[in-house]
C-alpha cells in the first residue's frame, strides 16, 4: 500500500495567474500553505513541490514557509544546480528528488541522466546528505539508471510514470509495467526506496500499483489539483487514498 505524496505545484500555478509579485500583506488565493494544511488533515504522507529555476508556480517563500509549518514530511523537487542546492542547505527539506529541468517544458519531460552525470551528482548528494536531507532522483525505468543513483549515493529512485500514463494500446502499457516491474525489484535488491509519479490518474493508478512491487510513495499532483477543481481538495484527495488502498470507501465522506 504505497504512501502518497501530493505536488500542490498547481495550486500554485493558479495562483501566479494573477497574483505575480505579490506583496507582503495580502492574501493572495489559492494559498499554497492552505493546500498543505487540507493535505495533511486528509492523511496525505507528504508534501511535494517543485522549486523551478523559473519560479513559473512555487516560490521560494512557499518552500520556506512549507518546511516551516506542515508536520508531514517536504519533499523539494528541484535541478541538481549549485544555486539550487544553495536554497534546499538552507530551507532543510526532509527529502530532496533531483529531476532534469528545461525552462522550455511544460512539465519535467524524462528522467535524470544520472549515469552520464555521476562526480557532478555525488558532489550535490554529499551535500545534501551532510545537512541531513534524503536524496531521491528521478529516473526512467532503467536498470543503468537505477544502478547509478546507488552509486551516487541516492538513498531514493522516482520512477518516471510518463511514458506509462501516456501510453496508447494495451501492449504499450504492459510493456511498460514490466519495466517499472524490473526496475522497482532491483532496486529494492540493491537497498534503494522506490517511488515513482508523473502522470499518475484516477484512472491508472490502481493498475501500476498492482503490477510495480516495493512501492513506497506516489507523487501525484496535476490530477488530484484538476479534480479539485470541481469536487474540492478534500474529496479529490480521500478519492485517491481510497484508490492507494489507505482509506476504507466512504460513499459519503466529504
Ligand atoms: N514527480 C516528479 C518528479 C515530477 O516532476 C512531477 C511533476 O511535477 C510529479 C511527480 C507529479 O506529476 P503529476 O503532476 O503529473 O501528477
């Protein structure tokens, strides 16, 4: 029964939308901080976000905030750079999940090449593990990939779920629950916690979780934040729990 982790990235989002520079004292809306508060009243594991090097969702007052208030666990997903790395020694997320970022994405498109970036990426990990921070990287499914974030030090693999969510014929997407399969359990051999997300829905979670063993937690954000929109945090949230197996089904709990 893995955990959840939810990205309240876009609840952030929807707030650049019209509050950009906004000043100390007012209340700009939806509060990121509000967000966290509901998760972790529902039973939300942790808390994701992820600091962009373009601030276009979460700043680094959230972040700080965040790391100041919720009791759950913060989970910082940011770019393995130096400024970066900067702002997690100081903020002291419980966990740090390094993904690959380009500004010109819309969302993280792939996994971190962590095997052709190894001294780089064991520079980082050090020092972040030296101020006490777990380190997790995002990577495709990959045997190569997982083997390097043990040599890196990564106590933590994120499997990629895009190519998975996004997949169009039934082979395509047994295909890739293999391969999450494989990846997961040797992982699991060698020592690593595996989590995985990107993509994961309503729709196609319950299927990856029955296939992927050693699951430990989901980071889902987009679809739970959509489905907000329309039943309320609190509702798109229990709905999931239910679906990761955590929650009994309440038919009338809202
Ligand atoms: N995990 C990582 C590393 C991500 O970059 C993202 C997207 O920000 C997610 C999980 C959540 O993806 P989604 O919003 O599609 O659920």
């Amino acid at each position: 029964m893995p955990e959840l982790g939810l990205n309240i990235d876009h609840v952030a989002t929807l707030r650049e939308a019209r509050y950009r520079d906004w000043k100390k004292g007012l209340a700009p809306e939806p509060g990121v901080l509000e967000a966290a508060r509901v998760a972790e009243k529902v039973g939300v594991d942790a808390i994701t976000v992820h600091l962009r090097e373009d601030r276009r969702h979460i700043q680094e007052a959230d972040v700080k905030e965040l790391s100041r208030v919720i009791s759950i666990p913060l989970n910082l997903e940011m770019a393995a750079t130096a400024a970066m790395t900067r702002h997690a020694l100081i903020i002291k997320p419980e966990e740090v999940c390094l993904v690959p970022e380009s500004r010109e994405e819309v969302t993280t498109e792939g996994g971190l090449d962590v095997a052709g970036d190894i001294p780089r990426l064991k520079g980082v990990i050090a020092k972040l593990h030296s101020a006490k921070i777990e380190v997790s990287a995002f990577i495709d499914a990959d045997l190569k990939q997982v083997e390097a974030a043990h040599r890196v030090g990564a106590q933590t693999v994120e499997l990629h779920t895009g190519t998975y969510a996004n997949a169009t014929t039934l082979r395509a997407c047994r295909a890739e629950l293999a391969r999450h399969a494989r990846a997961a359990a040797f992982a699991h051999e060698i020592g690593l916690r595996v989590n995985a997300g990107h993509g994961l829905h309503y729709s196609n979670v319950r299927e990856y979780i029955e296939d992927v063993p050693h699951l430990h937690t989901l980071n889902i954000g987009h679809a739970i934040i959509a489905r907000a929109v329309f039943v309320g945090l609190e509702k798109a949230i229990r709905e999931m729990l239910v679906l990761l197996g955590s929650r009994e089904f309440a038919p009338n709990a809202d």
